[in-house]
C-alpha cells in the first residue's frame, strides 16, 4: 500500500473522562478525554448524549481518527474524531471493539 497524505490513522482509545458539552453550539455534545496507550491522551468533542450518559461512556474502549487535525469547538479544543455511524435519526452511534484490546492500536 503507497503512504498517502490523505491516509486516515484510526486507533483504540479508553475514555478516561466524559461531561456535557453544554456550551457547544449543537445539541447533544458531549467532552471526551482518551487515552490511546502510548500514543498519548487526546481529547475528542462528539455528538454522542442522545445515546450515551457521559458517565456510562468512562472506561469504555472508542475508535478514534487521531491524524486530521485538531479543532476548537466553544474553547474547547478537540484533537480527535471519535468514530460512529448514524442511526436511523442520523444521532452518532460508537464504532468500538467487540473485546477489550490494547490501547492504541491501529485499524486495519
């Protein structure tokens, strides 16, 4: 496979920490602080409280693109895409492992 700059690195996360996102401008936000392993902490800001409590989401393992750049989204800055799939109302719903694995690996 050629290496390309458009190359999406998605990796396995655990959230550490999860809180309403209240001052975002779209509804149902939700802070994510998650620890890819040896690859760091990042945090992610997702569309993710029509599903998910926060406080159900800690300890959870994710899939999170971590190489598209960071965004900051009312102050808070967001440095990873935390991976889902719409439902039938299109509301986020988690793309994660199916068993616990180590942090950071990567989708492939």
């Amino acid at each position: 496979m050629v290496d390309s700059p458009f190359d999406v690195e998605i990796r396995v996360g655990e959230v550490l920490e999860a809180e309403s996102f209240e001052e975002a401008n779209k509804p149902k936000m939700t802070k994510l602080w998650i620890d890819l392993g040896e690859h760091g902490e990042v945090q992610s800001a997702a569309q993710l409280d029509h599903h998910y409590d926060p406080e159900e989401l800690e300890g959870r393992q994710v899939l999170c693109a971590t190489n598209l750049g960071s965004v900051r989204i009312a102050g808070f800055k967001s440095e990873a895409l935390t991976v889902g799939v719409p439902d039938e109302e299109e509301f986020p719903v988690l793309v994660e492992p199916e068993q616990d694995v180590p942090l950071g690996g990567l989708l492939f």
